[in-house]
C-alpha cells in the first residue's frame, strides 16, 4: 500500500451556503460550496457529490469539492437521512433504494438553489455512491454528465470477496437486526485489517485516521445498523449501466477489493456515453496523495469537455 497524505486544498476560498431538504420523512442537512468572489445573482455550474458507504459530508472528499470550486463550480454535499448532520431514526442505516430516492430529492434541491444554473448539473459519486449515480443518470437525461470513482457497480461481487467467516457473522447479525424489535444491533462500519467490521481491506482504518485528523473539528460514528449488510448482495447498478443516456466517466481501481471493479461486465455492456479508466490502486487510494491529482486531472478533464 502506498504511504497516503491528504491533499491540501486549504489554499481554496470558497464561501459554504446551509441548507436543508425534506427526503423520506426526515430534514436532510446539506451544504452548497461557492467560489469566495462569485457573485449572488450568478449561476454556475454545479456538481451533486455523492458518498459512500458510511460517509457523512466532507468524509474524504472536501479535496475534491474544494477542487472542483476553485475550477469555478458550484458543489453541493448532503448527508442521508439518519446519517451526520441529518434527521432521521434509527440512525446509521444504509438501504441503498432509499438513498438513491434520497439523493434524487437532493438533485432537486440542487436545482432549486439561486447560484446554481440548473441545465448544467453534473453528478459525482464515489463507491458506494458510484452506484447511485448510476441510478440517477439512467433517470436524468437532462443532465450534463456523471463521474463515478472507485464504483459499487456489483453488491453481489462485494459480497462474495468478503471472507467466509466474516460474512457468515454479518449475515447473523444483520438477520437478528432485522426481526427484532428495539434499537438496532450496530457493527463498525472501518476496522483494522483482519478485525471484525464492514471494511477492514485496502487500508480502510487508516484512511479514516488520515481523513479525521486533516478534519480535526468533526467526529465521526463509526458504526452501520447491521441489518444494512443484507441489502448488499441485491445491489446491481451495474445492470443500468445501459441505460445511461448522459456522458460518464467511470474510474476503477484494478486492486479494489473493498467494491471490486467489475471491468468485464462494463466491457460486456459497452455503453458508448461510459467512458472508462482503470488505475493501479485500492479502495482509498484516490482520496489521498500520491494518487489524488492523477484522478483529480481525468475528472477535470471530463469536466471541462
């Protein structure tokens, strides 16, 4: 594993506009970034990010949105209900059909918002995320583009590259979390590797250990309603993936094994709007120096285009 660093991005003014939007019955807290000197009556081109697995706003990708403002971009983050900064109950849940309902109202939000020229949206994901934007784009045909990194394109394929024991113990847990009645059984969303949680692999304890402390004023709830883990299998984006009528850009990491890019059956697909990168990288890698101006260069690039 290469040694990681945060990208500093601290040399960036930008101006961060609150906000809140109702989705699936809870308030979702949500926060537009604005170049410092943009004026109020203009309308920029703006990106929708969406996170992962377990991310809150800002978890790993204010490099990026802080990047994407200073190229003159309006960037809104938001966090899903039960998640952050977000209403919600039972917290730490993750149903991916809701989140993508979620982040559907999120787009609209986006939309609405007076420094945000609404023709010109594109939408971001990253892991788990990645697969969301799927989703969206297939819906979205208005939209300008979609860039998905490091993509959940396959829960069937995350699952089976899960280790055996660990599974058999997430699956229990996740079927005791579903029938019985009260609060949630949790289970850490990062672990180290080889010890019990949703991601050990590819360095996933220390890059939320980098990310916190590059955060410094944020706290992270390092825990998943384990019933979460049973709608992975079910997940496949990748199927909609021709259904994409917008321009993609889609970055996979050839030595993920946290989300393992399924290159075969994009190729298999061969949607001509997808255009696909692959980097000799992990799950993390993208997030952190060295890798992150290599990957930083192809999504601006696409950006621009």
């Amino acid at each position: 594993m290469m040694s990681r660093r945060y990208p500093d991005t601290s040399h960036v003014r930008l101006r961060a506009i609150k906000s809140t939007f109702m989705a699936e019955g809870a308030l979702c807290g949500a926060t537009l970034y604005v170049p410092e000197d943009a004026s109020p009556d203009q309308e920029l081109p703006a990106i929708l990010m969406l996170g992962g697995w377990g991310s809150i706003q800002r978890a790993m990708t204010s490099s990026f949105t802080h990047s994407f403002v200073e190229a003159g971009f309006a960037v809104m983050e938001f966090d899903y209900p039960g998640w952050g900064d977000s209403g919600g109950f039972p917290r730490q849940g993750i149903n991916p059909w809701r989140r993508t309902r979620v982040a559907d109202t999120a787009l609209a939000h986006l939309k609405s918002q007076p420094m945000v020229a609404a023709h010109q949206i594109t939408l971001w994901g990253t892991s788990f995320g990645g697969g969301h934007v799927v989703d969206l784009a297939s819906q979205h045909p208005e939209l300008k583009g979609a860039i998905i990194q490091v993509p959940m394109l396959d829960g069937l394929a995350a699952t089976l590259a899960t280790p055996p024991l660990r599974l058999i113990k997430l699956t229990t847990l996740g079927l005791l979390d579903h029938i019985k009645p009260g609060a949630p059984i949790y289970v850490p969303t990062l672990a180290r590797e080889g010890e019990f949680g949703t991601m050990d692999r590819d360095g996933a304890w220390d890059a939320m250990d980098i990310a916190l402390a590059a955060w410094k004023d944020r706290a992270y709830d390092n825990r998943v309603a384990a019933r979460s883990v049973l709608t992975m299998p079910l997940y496949r984006p990748w199927l909609r993936l021709k259904d994409v009528k917008i321009p993609m850009l889609m970055i996979g990491a050839t030595g993920d094994t946290v989300a393992p890019f399924v290159s075969e059956k994009v190729r298999r697909v061969g949607n001509p709007n997808v255009q696909v990168i692959q980097i000799d990288a992990n799950h993390f890698d993208p997030y952190f120096d060295p890798l992150f101006p290599e990957v930083l260069a192809h999504q601006l690039k696409f950006l621009r285009r």
